[in-house]
C-alpha cells in the first residue's frame, strides 16, 4: 500500500510539472533602441505592436534614448545582455554609435538600422525614407512657391545625424538651380521645438539678423518649424514655413498645414508594421531586400484636407483594433490566471497528499488512520460546501413535484405500500435540504470564503442541466391578439436557464395566471417590454445578463417600471439577499422553496398593485376628492416611479384636454411609449385604459364647469375635447348617472 502511494503522488507531480510545461514562451525576441521619444516614434512604435498582434510568437523590447549618445549604447548593450533575437535600431548620430552596433552583429544578431544611418556597412537590413530627396523636393517647391527668387533660413536636426545632413545636402542641392535663391543662415537645433526657437530668436535679434528679411523658414521637422514660427511672431514677421514629418493627430504637421499654421510638410512615413514585417522575414529566413526605400509625400493645403481625413481614419482604425487586441489579451491573461489556479490547486492537494503520507510513515497505524479519518473529514466538508449550494435547485425540483403529486386523488388513494414510500422520499428529501443549510451555516460561522467565489454554480455541476435556449420560450400574443385576451388573468413572466425550473413554476402558476417564459435576462427584459407582464419571477445566475442587471434594467425601464419582480434563487447569503433587494426586487426566495410560499408572496404582490386602480376605478360623483387623489400620486412620486408615471400621464391629459383629436399615440410619444406600451402599463396601474381615463378626466373637467360656470352645456362639451353635445351628454349620464343640467341643479 506504501509503495501505491508513492505511485500516486509521483503521477501526480508529474501531471503539475506537465500542465505548468504547457505554456509556450515566446519564439522571438527583438529589441528595439530608439533614439528619441516624439510623436513619431509613438506613431511607429504603435504600429510595431499592431504588427505584433499578427505575430503571436514575438516580444517586443522598447527603450528610448532620448537623444543621448552614451544612454543609447548602454541601452544596446543591455538588450544584447538580456538575450535578444534581432535588433532594431535608429542611430541618434552617424559615428557615435556605429561601434555599438557592431558588436551587436559581430555577435550573431541580425540588425536592421531604420530611418538614420552608420559609418558601418555591419547591417543586416536598412529600411528608411529617402532624406536626402525629401530635402531636394522641400527646395524645389521652395523655388516653386517663391518664383525662384527669396531669401531662405534653414533649421538643420541634431548634428551629426544622418537625416540632418541629408536632407540639408538635399535642400541646399535643389536651391542650387535658382540663382536668385539665397540662404541668409542655416541654424542649428536638435529636432526639438525649443531648441529652434532660441536659435531663431536669438539670430532674428542679432545685428546680422536683425535688419534682414525672410522670405521662407525650413525646419527640418515640423516642430521646429513651429519653433521658428513663434520667433519671427514675436517680431510680427510672417515668411512661409516648411517641415517635415507630415504626421496625423492633433498636433501632427497634415493637421498645421491644413490649418494654416505650415505652409507646407513632407510625410516622414513611419511604417512600423512593414519594419517588423521585414524583421520576421529575416528571423524566419524568408527572402528580403537588404535596402527598403519607403514611399512618401508633399503635403500642402491642397491635399491637407483629404490626407488627413484618411489619416484620421487610418488612427481611428488602429486604435479601434488596439482596444480589440487588449481586450482579447485581457481574456488570454484571464484564462491563463484561471490555468494558474488550477496548477496550484493541483500543486495543493498534491502537497496535501503527500504530507499525509509522510504522516502515515511517523506515525504508528492507530495515529495513521485517524490523520486519514481527519483528513477525509476536512476533504468531504470542503466538497459538500462546494455542492450545497448548487443541490438547492435540484432540491426544489424534488421537493415541489413531490408535494403536488401528494395532494392527488391518484396517490391519496393509493395503497399503504405507495404512501409508504412517498413518504420516505419526502423525509429524506427533507433531512437531505436541512443537512445542506447546516453546512451553509457552518462556511458563514467559520468565515471561509464566500461561496460565489470559489464556486461559480454555471460553470460546473449544474452545466449540463441548464438547457440554455437561443430563443424567447413562449413567444407573446401579437398587438391586436393581446389587447382582446382576457384581462382578467394577470400574466407572469418566468426568467430562468434551467428548464426544468421554468417547467416546474409553469405546472404551479398556470391554473391562476398567464405564463410566459424567457431563458435568460436578456430574453427577459426583451419580452417583458413587448408583453408587459403583470409580475415577473427571475433566478439570478444566468448566462447574457444575470438577474441582478436584468432587474435593475427592469426598474429603470419606463414602460416596466411598475413591475414587481420576485429572486427565486440558490444564493441564500444574508449577503446574497441584501444585493438583490439593492437591485430592485421587491420580494426574495430561496430554494428549495414551498410553492404555497411562492403563490402567495405573488398575490401579494398582485394585490398591492390593485390598490392604485382603485383610485381611478371607483366612479365620482365630486370633483374635489378627484383633485385629491391626483394630488396624492404628485405627492408620492418622488417615492413610488409608478405613481410618477401616472403624475405625467395625468398632467399630459390636463394639458391637452381641449384638444378633440388627442389621440393615444400622441400620449404615448410624450412619455416615451409605444401604443401598446402605454395601454399595459396602465391597465396594469390602474385597471382602466389609456382612452377610458382621458374620458373620466373630461368628464371631470367638464363637471366642474358646469358647477362653476355659466357656459352652455355645448360650451362645456366643446371646451374639453368631445366633438358633439350629444355624446358628451351620454357619456356624462354613464358616468355621473345623471345629465349634465342636473349637475347644475344640486350646487
């Protein structure tokens, strides 16, 4: 037996270092050294991660130099320590780096230097835009726009990188071909705004540039374009302005040119998706060009406009399917914490095991077994915790059906032998409920951890009974079928995943009530809308939307907010109970459940509700007690949202009394409703329809005119909304018992 333990605990060791071998690590790793941190390289590192997301086998490694020499060596350096596949690397300045960059390929790594350039020829791949051409264009339409004759400033980048020089080589070429193209200055700064604007200011307030005049400022960026902008403001100067960069966004140089700020930008592509695309060509020894030219464009107010609307989209789009890659990451680091908790549980019992039987081998055999017995205790307490609470459903499946087969005229006359065993299934049942509730008692005694969140009831035991439905269960009587149903039968709504619960409250319910059925919330709060039910009867654990939301969506909801709604459910928490009455349910029951209890908190319910109708049923006879009552709906209806409706609807009548052709429809768009909305709900309040209490009310209305005026019954008539004497006379006598002239009679 000794050695059949060991044998155990070995497998099971086994099967935790298996799982926790399970997850696969990242194929490749590629560093990335940036030489600064801007807007465009946030707008190419995002599209490094959007290319990422079609590579499930890449890690990216970002680090930002910040235009320093040294912090990007020692960056380079790191990442090679830290173990990289391929580096991707923008110099910040052409010599310095170079040595850097070597190691690195001398090393093995493939390298891929984008958007500047080395001394070295020890790359793998260069993959850039043009800069030099893009300053011989900027010069050329420089020339374009000046005539071929003005006086020009250029503000270079960082010095000594290389797109600081080639596009200076590039701009000074072009400017070469006009003759009467003067460069007064070319100004030094860093790529940064501030750093050209100091170098503006202080040559525009120099002798030698004071007494100057400029015709046109290229800064090589678009920020320090905007840097030498603010400069020549300062002194009320305003040449053209020309950058680089072109890129989206707020701040972005397509948005300046378009609003007038630049006169014209180059779009410095960043293509983040086909670096990396070019990466794993290399990484995975697909073929691949050495030298990658990335295509570009002038930008000036002609195409500002259309580039940045496409622009705009393109950023739209991006973030869009940002937010959907870091929502399915979300989910993939969910499932992989619930893996976690499973390896550990397994790690857990697999401890467990063992120290028991460490224990089995100290000890002698009376002191084995009663660890065992301890240990088997604690085992089975731990399980039936678990299970109690998902055995309650099963339970009143049991217990309900059992009841009602009791009082039949089959088993009541049944022989000794049936009643017998009825009566066993009964008492164990009974003694099988009282068992779970002690345990129950037991985990809220003892503080463990609440129930709801160690054990989630739909996703284990009862997974296989809930016969979940893609569809409403009873569709509802169509418009003109439910407005002629009997009104006398009230109508519930059942809301539950199980179907045998939904078939057990259907045999209960359906002698006194009209059933209807949804399989979960969001069924529910749609037929709830379409029928209007009378009440409503829902479990809280569903799938799509629980009870809590679906109650809580039922009481916000205009034309279900008088709805009573009843939690059937297994939650028996004192804790559980108070979270459902928070979301609005006005009654709260456990299961197992009696279904006398259930019948009779329904009536209850339903009975309460009656009590509204009586104000508007019972007919009257004066006009004061009528104000009185509509003035008590006002009074409350900061408490009850039902008797606010009825103030509305109440008020919208008043308004509109005089009106002959105010019609239901018309109500109901005031308030929100539909027809058929506006007529159950309140039916539903007050036992009358919507064109009975718009009668009433004009009849009310005409009973005090007749009482406190001289007009003619005509008059009256006409006055509140009836389009003949005549039949505002019948309609008057049905209600009052009297004509309207008697009325007059006994002021």
């Amino acid at each position: 037996m000794k050695n059949r333990f060991v044998c155990i605990i070995l497998a099971t060791i086994a099967m935790v270092l298996l799982a926790s071998c399970s997850a696969k690590p990242k194929k490749y790793r590629i560093g990335i050294s940036q030489c600064s941190e801007d807007i465009w390289r946030d707008k190419q590192n995002a599209e490094l991660r959007m290319g990422a997301y079609l590579n499930d086998d890449v890690e990216l490694c970002f680090a930002a130099a910040y235009d320093s020499d040294e912090r990007q060596v020692q960056q380079i350096d790191s990442l090679t320590k830290e173990g990289i596949d391929l580096l991707i690397v923008a110099p910040n300045q052409v010599a310095t780096i170079t040595p850097a960059i070597d190691r690195v390929y001398d090393r093995g790594i493939p390298v891929i230097v984008f958007e500047r350039k080395t001394n070295s020829k020890k790359y793998t791949a260069h993959i850039g835009a043009d800069n030099y051409e893009m300053g011989r264009l900027m010069g050329e339409y420089a020339a374009q726009r000046l005539g071929g004759k003005g006086r020009v400033m250029e503000v270079m980048g960082l010095k000594g990188s290389s797109p600081a020089i080639e596009r200076h080589y590039g701009f000074a070429a072009a400017l070469k071909r006009y003759p009467a193209m003067q460069v007064v200055t070319t100004l030094q700064g860093d790529w940064t705004e501030e750093t050209a604007y100091k170098a503006v200011e202080t040559f525009l307030r120099s002798k030698v540039g004071g007494g100057q005049s400029i015709d046109l400022v290229f800064g090589q960026n678009d920020r320090m374009a905007m840097g030498a902008r603010k400069a020549f403001a300062e002194v009320g100067a305003h040449p053209l302005f020309f950058g680089i960069d072109g890129l989206p966004g707020e701040q972005g140089g397509i948005r300046l040119v378009r609003d007038s700020l630049l006169d014209a930008t180059y779009i410095y592509p960043t293509h983040g998706d086909q670096l990396l695309q070019l990466a794993m060509n290399i990484l995975e020894d697909k073929p691949y060009e050495k030298e990658n030219k990335l295509m570009s464009a002038l930008v000036t107010r002609d195409n500002a406009n259309v580039l940045l609307m496409q622009s705009d989209e393109m950023v739209r789009q991006t973030a869009y399917l940002d937010q959907l890659h870091q929502r399915a990451n979300s989910y993939v680091q969910q499932l992989a914490n619930q893996r976690l908790l499973t390896l550990l549980t397994v790690a857990m019992l697999a401890l467990l095991l063992l120290v028991a039987l460490v224990t089995y081998l100290y000890y002698r055999q009376n002191n084995r077994i009663r660890k065992e017995r301890e240990q088997l205790t604690r085992d089975r307490l731990n399980f039936y915790t678990r299970v109690s609470h998902e055995l309650r459903t099963p339970l009143t499946l049991i217990e309900g059906p059992l009841a009602e087969l009791a009082e039949t005229n089959d088993l009541k006359n049944a022989g000794a032998e049936t009643t017998g065993l009825l009566a066993i299934v009964r008492r164990n049942t009974t003694q099988l409920t009282q068992l779970i509730n002690k345990m129950l008692d037991m985990q809220v005694k003892n503080d463990n951890l609440n129930l709801d969140d160690n054990l989630n009831p739909k996703d284990n035991l009862n997974a296989n009974n809930n016969n979940c439905q893609s569809s409403i269960v009873n569709s509802p009587l169509s418009k003109g079928e439910s407005e002629q149903a009997n009104e006398n039968v009230q109508t519930v709504l059942i809301v539950d995943d199980n179907a045998d619960i939904r078939a057990y409250l259907r045999t209960i319910l359906q002698a006194k009530y009209q059933v209807n059925e949804a399989a979960d919330g969001q069924q529910g709060l749609a037929l709830a809308n379409e029928i209007v039910p009378d009440i409503v009867v829902s479990d809280v654990m569903m799938p799509v939307m629980n009870g809590l939301e679906f109650c809580q969506r039922l009481k916000s909801g205009t034309a279900t907010s008088h709805i009573p709604v009843i939690l059937l459910t297994a939650r028996a928490l004192s804790n559980h109970q108070v979270e459902g009455y928070e979301s609005g349910a006005d009654a709260y029951i456990t299961k197992p459940f009696a279904s006398e209890v259930l019948l009779a908190r329904i009536s209850n319910l339903l009975r309460n509700r009656l009590l509204l109708k009586d104000i508007f049923n019972n007919p009257r006879s004066e006009s004061e007690e009528w104000r009185e009552e509509r003035g008590k709906l006002k009074v409350q209806s900061s408490k009850f949202k039902e008797n606010a409706f009825l103030a509305r609807f109440c008020d919208c009548i008043d308004q509109n009394l005089a009106d002959s052709d105010l019609s239901v429809e018309t109500v109901g768009a005031e308030l929100g409703l539909s027809r058929v909305q506006l007529y159950r709900k309140v039916k539903a309040l007050t036992g009358l329809s919507p064109v009975e209490l718009l009668r009433k009310a004009r009849l009310q209305r005409g009973l005090v005119l007749l009482q406190t005026t001289d007009k003619t019954i005509s008059e009256v008539a006409y006055e509140v909304g009836f389009t003949a004497p005549s039949y505002f006379t019948k309609c008057f006598r049905d209600e009052y018992g009297i004509v309207p002239g008697e009325s007059r009679k006994e002021k």
